[in-house]
C-alpha cells in the first residue's frame, strides 16, 4: 500500500485550441424620433456610435434636429470569434447602440444606450 503524506495537488487547466470564425455585422441606422433637446436651441447635434466585439463605428452628426435620419449603415469586416459557430447562434454577442448629441463645448452628451443582440446566424461566415 502506498501512502502520499504530502501529496500536491495543482488545479486541472485545460486548453482548448479553437479556430477563430471571422464574421461580418451591418448595422443599418435608419432614424430616431423624439430625442431629449440637448443643446439651448432646444435642439441637438445627434450621431449614433455601434459598438460590437472590441469594434467601434459612428453615424454622420446632423445638425439641429431631434428627429435625425441617417439612413447609414455600418460595416465592421472582419470579426473573430472564438468557439462552436452554432453556439454563436444559439447565444449571439451584444451590439450596444448608443446616441449622443454632439458639441463643441461639451464633446458627449449621451442621449441613448441600448444593447440588443447580434444575429450571428443570419450573418456571412469567412473561412
């Protein structure tokens, strides 16, 4: 019988080695109605910022309105994930959307923020 009287016992690490899946997301940024006035005209400067993954793009800035259309959509190429592509799908990652009112002053005014899942599976897959 053997018996370990001072027996080291090191946490179990597993590596898993996983292909990288790039993908695309389009943002399309139609409009948005009845923002807050963020300047003293009663008006505001807004543009819209799309963030995904470790990307960022913005809209144009229109100038003195509160109900802008930018009729715009944003491309961010080439995006990796890591993992299965159909647990992507099953539990896609977040695209925050954030609207600001833009000035010369006071650079960010948030105006919006709102977090909505990304559509993977609708999505291009490169190889």
């Amino acid at each position: 019988m053997l018996t370990l009287k001072h027996a080291v016992h090191s946490p179990l690490t597993l590596i898993f080695s996983l292909e990288p899946h790039t993908y695309q997301l389009r943002a399309y940024i139609y409009q948005a109605r009845d923002l807050f006035s963020a300047d003293p005209s009663g008006l505001s400067d807004p543009y819209a910022r799309v963030v995904f993954s470790r990307q960022s793009q913005r809209t144009k800035i229109l100038n003195e309105t509160l109900c802008p259309t930018w009729d715009q959509t944003l491309v961010f190429e080439e995006v990796e994930f890591y993992g299965n592509p159909t647990m992507l799908a099953e539990s896609p990652p977040i695209v925050v959307v954030e609207l600001f009112d833009y000035d010369t002053v006071v650079r960010l005014k948030n105006l919006l923020k709102i977090w909505c899942p990304s559509f993977l599976a609708h999505s291009v897959c490169f190889r």
